[in-house]
C-alpha cells in the first residue's frame, strides 16, 4: 500500500511560454532524486534553481525522465543533463533517438513549428541533443531507480507513441504527462496534437492507468490532482465527447474553414491550446476543412 503521502513530489513550475501554471516537471525527493520531465529548452535556469533550492546539488540528480519528447516536456533536458553530470537521462525508447541525434531533434523542432505556430515555436527555443552515454531507453514494464524505491514504467501513447506513465508506488503519485489531459484552473481539458493524436489508443492508456490505482495524478498541465480515479474516470468520458464535438461541427453548414471551426467550438472549450487540439483531431479524422 502506498504511504498516501505526497511529501516528497515537489512541482517545479517551468514557467512554459514565460507563464506561471502552464507547465509542470516533478522532483522526487528520494534518496536518489528524479526530475520528472524538464520544460522547454527556455526553462533550464528555472528548473536548476528550484532543485538547487531543494537541496539538489549538480551532483546529486540521479535520473531526468522526460514523460514524452514534445519540446514543452524535453527540451531542457540535453541543458539539465549538463548541469546535473550525474543523472541518467531514461526516456520511451521511440523517443530517444529525438533527444540524442541533432537531425531528428530538428525534425522534432520542425513538427513543433508545424503544429503550434512559429511565434510559439520560438519561444520553445532551441534544445541541445544528449550524449547517447548518459541516456538509456525505456519502455512498458521497466523500471527506473530512485534509492529506496524504484519508479514503474508504463506505455501511454495516444497523445504521442513516445510517451511513458511513471507509477510510484511508494506514494500512490502516477506521473502521466499528458495522457490523462491538462487540469487547468479546475477544469480538465483535451491535448490532442497531430499528427499523433488517436482517440481509441488514449482510451486504451487510460483503461491501463486506471490498474494501478492511484491515489494522484500529477500533470504535465498542471499540478497534482488527488482524485486520480475520478480524473481518470473524467478524461475517459471527456474524450470522447471532445472528439464528437469537432465532428459535429465540422458537419455544420457554417463551418467552411479551419478559423471558423475553431471560433465555432470556442464558444464551449475555452482551452489555451484549442487551435492546435483542434488541428489534431481533423487530422485523426482524415477531414478535409
């Protein structure tokens, strides 16, 4: 059973696009410590500073997990790993090669560009590739170690192939990156980017999530929610009905354009990322707006 305790899951703000709340990573304050995603590249001095406030010196950092590499996540971590020469940067085994050979990580940039828009794309900045001897490749049923406890890791595409779950059981916390969606201000909104965004394998990761029982979520956007099964339970009904809301609008007369559907489904999805989540499910549709 889990101690129920979230004393030592610290959130560290990385202040994403220079916002409060936008993004969180998570520390783990175990004997071997964890930093669990790492921001965008912009974020590195704001992430070295509230580990060294944590009593985390450059040496100390045992590991960087990036949930996924989408460049809000991971794009601070080739930096983090140079300040923190200790830490093993572990990440999906899809995603690694993103973080450690310059020509895919600028695909990467590249795919960001396309799906968020060039002024948010810069303001991503520029990430800095891994050595390949620092990182190693995880992937569903593997495990990272923390000292005295020992992180379980879960396969959770649907959002991106490249994304991990991270379990502790020691703590009843379950690290989902964005496979359970984005808890903003209370509300509880869709992340459906293209081009990877599929409805029935989110729903498939959602259902694999709920097995370990968790007594928290912590989000990529953002916080810690200490319901986790009723979030869970939440984003598999929301899903759906995001999906099916973008079909029926997209069935509307009104609708001729991708700017009209986005104005049509503003009016009940007041998401920060809605012209991008929009993008995604057009695209997982095959629709032709």
């Amino acid at each position: 059973m889990p101690s129920n305790s979230l004393a030592d899951v610290t959130v560290v703000d990385t202040e994403l696009l220079g916002t409060p709340g936008a993004h969180s990573a998570f520390l783990l304050e175990a004997p071997e410590p964890v930093l669990v995603d790492a921001g965008a590249a912009p974020a590195v001095d704001v992430v070295e500073a509230a580990l060294h406030e944590r009593g985390v010196g450059a040496q100390d950092l045992a590991a960087i997990v990036p949930t996924h590499v989408h460049l809000d996540h991971a794009g601070a971590v080739g930096d983090l790993a140079a300040r923190f020469p200790a830490a093993t940067v572990y990440v999906h085994e899809r995603g690694l090669p993103y973080l450690t050979d310059p020509e895919r990580l600028e695909r990467l940039a590249a795919s960001a560009r396309r799906a968020v828009g060039d002024e948010i794309a810069d303001q991503y900045g520029s990430p800095t590739v891994v050595d390949d001897d620092r990182t190693v490749a995880v992937t569903d049923g593997d495990t990272i170690p923390a000292g005295d406890r020992a992180l379980d890791v879960i396969d959770a595409p649907g959002h991106a192939p490249h994304q991990v779950a991270l379990a502790d059981p020691a703590s009843g916390a379950l690290f989902v990156g964005d496979a359970a969606g984005m808890h903003y201000g209370g509300a509880l909104l869709p992340t459906t980017p293209a081009p990877d965004f599929d409805l029935e394998v989110s729903l498939d990761t959602i259902d694999r999530l709920r097995e370990r029982d968790p007594t928290a979520l912590c989000y990529g956007h953002f916080g810690v929610r200490e319901d986790a099964m009723d979030a869970l339970d939440a984003y598999a009904e929301l899903l759906p009905e995001w999906v099916d809301a973008v079909e029926d609008a997209l069935a509307s007369p009104d609708v001729t354009d991708r700017s009209e559907l986005v104005s049509t489904l503003r009016e009940d999805w007041a998401s920060p990322t809605l012209e991008r989540d929009v993008h995604g499910v057009v695209h997982a549709l095959d629709a032709d707006v």
